[in-house]
C-alpha cells in the first residue's frame, strides 16, 4: 500500500507538468494489477527507434534537442526521471519527441521493488557507473545526463542495444570504460561526444 500511495503522489507531479516534449498524463486507475495503470494520448508513431526506422530521413539533431529540452524542463521542476532510455521516449503525431515514464521506475528501484536481474536487464546498458556501484546513491539529476548521452549513442546507431554480455556491461560501467561513437553517428555529434568524454575523465 505504501508503494502505491509513493506512486500516486509521483503521478500526481508528473500530472501537473506542462511542456512540448513531455507526454501528458491523462489520469490514472487502481482496477488494473497490483500497480496503478497510467493513461495517456496512444502515440502512433512508437517509440524513438521504432520512428528512426521507419523516417531515415529525420534529422537526428532535432530529435535529440527535443529530447534535451524535456529533459532540461523536468530538471528546473526538480523532477528526475531516473528511467531515461529510447523506449521511454515516444514520438508525436507531429513527431516531436515526449519523454514519458518518469519517476515511477525511481519509485519502484528506491522501495526495491526491482530487485531480480531480469528486472533490470531493461534499464541496466543506460544506467550511470554511480548506479551500478556498490553503494550507489540512488537516481540524480547526473545520471540522467549519462542516460540522455546513452540514448543519444543508440539513436545514432538507430538500433537497440543487444541484452548479452550483461555483467561485461556492468564491468566496465563500474570502470568507466569510454564507448565508442556509431560509424553512423553524425559529425557534429560525433564532436560534441568526443569533447563530453573528455571533459569527464
């Protein structure tokens, strides 16, 4: 019960938040499973991939400023999204690009309610090396960054990340092994990419 009144209270901010990029939230019902069930426009269009696959011709560049500017509004409300990653960001009728699904994955991770591997396997190749640590500290602002880098990096691949070799993922994460930009990605992003990994080491 506890869980669910955490979940509700952050539906409850997700509702009242207002911007081009992030995806409304309708309401929400308790008849449906042990968790509350969210309700939302349908998005036609999928999600971030599934739209880059089908529009090759999309400017990569605008999508991840879209992207960025939702995320740059949840973090003025001090909201984290502590779940960012291609399949939580879904794509207008018009194309823009909403983030969705914030918050309730932190609720979900902090109560330990995700607790198996499988759980997480979904979420792990976007997660930043602090969440994967021993003593990890919980989502933050800063690893939603990591994460908008992640999905920058597959949207530039334009393809999922593969689910094998896990626990090489979580290695090197702990290590904070640098991965390498896409053949694919553009030049300008390739630049920006390049100065941020070096910026952080």
């Amino acid at each position: 019960a506890m869980i669910v009144q955490t979940i509700i209270k952050e539906l409850k901010i997700w509702s009242r938040l207002d911007h081009q990029n992030i995806l409304q939230l309708r309401g929400y019902t308790l008849d449906d499973g042990e968790f509350p069930a969210l309700v939302s426009e349908w998005m036609t269009n999928g999600t971030m991939l599934e739209y880059l696959k089908l529009n090759p011709q999309v400017d990569l560049f605008d999508m991840v400023k879209g992207i960025a500017d939702g995320l740059m509004y949840l973090h003025k409300e001090d909201v984290v999204h502590a779940d960012l990653k291609s399949d939580n960001v879904l794509i207008s009728r018009s194309g823009a690009p909403l983030l969705a699904d914030f918050g309730i994955s932190r609720t979900l991770i902090v109560t330990h309610t995700v607790t198996t591997l499988r759980e997480l396997m979904g979420s792990v190749r976007w997660m930043a090396y602090e969440l994967l640590a021993p003593q990890e500290s919980g989502p933050q602002k800063t690893t939603d960054v990591w994460a908008f880098g992640m999905v920058v990096y597959v949207g530039s691949e334009r393809d999922h990340l593969s689910d094998s070799y896990l626990f090489d993922v979580l290695g090197a994460a702990r290590q904070r092994v640098s991965i390498r930009s896409p053949f694919t990605c553009p030049n300008s992003l390739r630049h920006r990419n390049g100065k941020s990994t070096k910026s952080s080491l």
